[in-house]
C-alpha cells in the first residue's frame, strides 16, 4: 500500500523552511507522493455547506495563509527527486482549462514525469463568485476540461469545440513527459463516480467511513464495467486524518497506538485501498506533524500489506 502525505502549505507553518525539511525527510521515509489542497479567497461569510463536516461548516478560517497549490508543488519538485506531487484536489472550475494545463505540464516537465492531477468540482460557491468564475454546470465543465488535458497533452495540433470552452488549432508546448498525466478523481456522488470511469486512474475518496467507500467503489468499480474499461486500470485511495491525539473521529482517522494504527490499515486494505493520504493533525506545526510521520513509516507502514 502507499502511502502520501498532505503537505504543509497551510497555515502558519507555511514556509520554505518547513516544506523543505518535511519534504526531503518524508521522501527519506519512502514516501510516496506529497499532496496539496486548493482555495484561493473566500468571504467572511460563506452559506455553502461543506461536505466533510457534521455541520457543513468549513473548518478553516477565511484569513489562514494557503500557498497555491500547484505553485507550491512546483517548488518541491526541486527539492525532492522521487515522490509523486498530486492535488487533493484541484478545484477545475476556479481557472481557465488552458491556464491549467500549462501549470501541469509544467510541473511534469520540472518535476521529470511525477505529476498527479486530482481533479474535483468543489463546493464553496462564494469562492466561484469571488474569483469570477462560473458555478453552473460546474461537473460539466469539469468533464470538458478533462477532455481538453488529454488533448492538449497528447495530441500534435489540439482544438476543441465543446459546450462550454471552445479553442482553435493550436500549438501546446511542451508535453508532459508522462504524456497524459494521471487523474485521480475526488468526490462522492454519482457525477464523480461516473466521471472517475471515464477519465480516472484512481478514484479518490476523502474523511468518509469505510462501509461508505465501499459502497462508493462497488459503484465506481461497476461503472468501469460499463464503458468498457478494465477494472485494473482504476485503484483506490482514501485520505484520512493522521491523529496521534485521538482528536478527530476515530472512523475517520488514523489513531491511538501503532498496533491500533496497523489494524486500521489493515481494514482499508481489505476492501481494495492502494494508496492512503495522511492528513495529519498532530500539534507542534510542521516539526510535529513530522513526527508524528516518522513514526507512523517506521512503527505502522512496514507491518500491513
């Protein structure tokens, strides 16, 4: 099983120091990909109910530094060698399908093929509005994106002529050496299921119990049936919290001793899971958060799978 690592770009503790020395010890620790979160500016007051949450509120407050992330990812592609550098997830919605195609080329290109693009919807209506971009169709539109990636990425003399985004033939250089970079769709409703069949390397699930993803995989798992793809050219990835403290839900995190972290581990690998992403919330900032890594690759990883 791999195993990521939310890396720290939020916050206080967000800066070059930090993410250097978490970046170059979590990839000492066989760590194997580093994953960034995405929002840009949201208001004071946000309606929008967030989905990971027993009371839809949004558990970040709208002044927390955020480092971009893809810019972010950008500069560990420098300072590391090996890790995969994902998004968890990119919003599609929040920029303009070209723009991003050409931050993710980029970053294959720098990073020498070890992009992931994590692509979801997103939920925060006022941050669409904030940011001038539209909310309607926003599932539509990210399927349009997606097929636009793989054709700017993979195809000479790209154009595209869809509902929402329309390009004439262009040039678009240079090309991901991986050639189209791996998607790994978030998201839990029908539309992500479908759109992870259809476009995803990986179905991407986040902070929901283990009968929940099951469910959800079963689903995603029949729909790779139907459009005729092969069920090994999906896996399955569960983010969860990483929590010493026992401070988070115990159903939604990795918690407790290292044996109780290991049988954890253990039940989401019975029910398919290839890839864990460790959001970890151990206090002490990013030398904390460290820690708490370090004895979770030493004390936990090295004993399931």
């Amino acid at each position: 099983m791999d195993i990521g690592v939310h890396l720290p770009q939020l916050g206080r503790g967000a800066s070059k120091t930090a993410l250097v020395d978490f970046c170059r010890e979590a990839e000492a620790l066989g760590v194997h990909s580093g994953w960034t979160s995405d929002h840009i500016a949201w208001p004071a007051d946000v309606a929008s109910k967030y989905p990971y949450s027993d009371d839809g509120s949004f558990p970040a407050p709208n002044d927390m530094a955020w480092l971009d992330p893809i810019g972010t990812l950008l500069f560990v592609a420098g300072i590391t060698e090996k890790m995969k550098l994902g998004q968890t997830v990119l919003i599609m919605g929040y920029r303009p399908p070209i723009q991003t195609a050409k931050l993710m080329a980029t970053l294959d290109v720098l990073s020498e093929g070890r992009a992931i693009l994590g692509a979801g919807v997103g939920w925060m209506r006022e941050e669409f509005e904030v940011l001038g971009m539209p909310w309607d169709n926003r599932g539509k539109r990210a399927d349009e994106q997606l097929e636009i990636f793989k054709l700017l990425f993979t195809e000479e003399t790209p154009t595209y002529d869809g509902t929402y985004y329309q390009f004439p033939e262009i040039k678009f250089e240079p090309k991901p050496p991986q050639g189209n970079i791996p998607v790994w769709i978030g998201g839990a409703s029908e539309a992500a299921f479908r759109r992870t069949a259809r476009f995803g390397e990986c179905f991407h699930a986040a902070f929901e119990p283990i009968d929940t993803v099951r469910q959800e995989w079963d689903r995603v798992q029949a729909l790779v049936d139907e459009v005729g793809r092969s069920q090994d050219e999906v896996t399955l990835s569960i983010r969860l919290y990483l929590d010493p403290a026992g401070n988070q839900k115990p159903a939604l995190s990795f918690a407790g001793s290292s044996e109780q972290m290991i049988q954890t581990m253990s039940e989401w690998e019975a029910i398919g899971v290839d890839h864990v992403l460790v959001d970890i919330t151990a206090p002490g900032g990013p030398s904390g958060r460290l820690e708490a890594l370090q004895r979770f690759m030493t004390e936990v990883v090295p004993s399931v799978g």
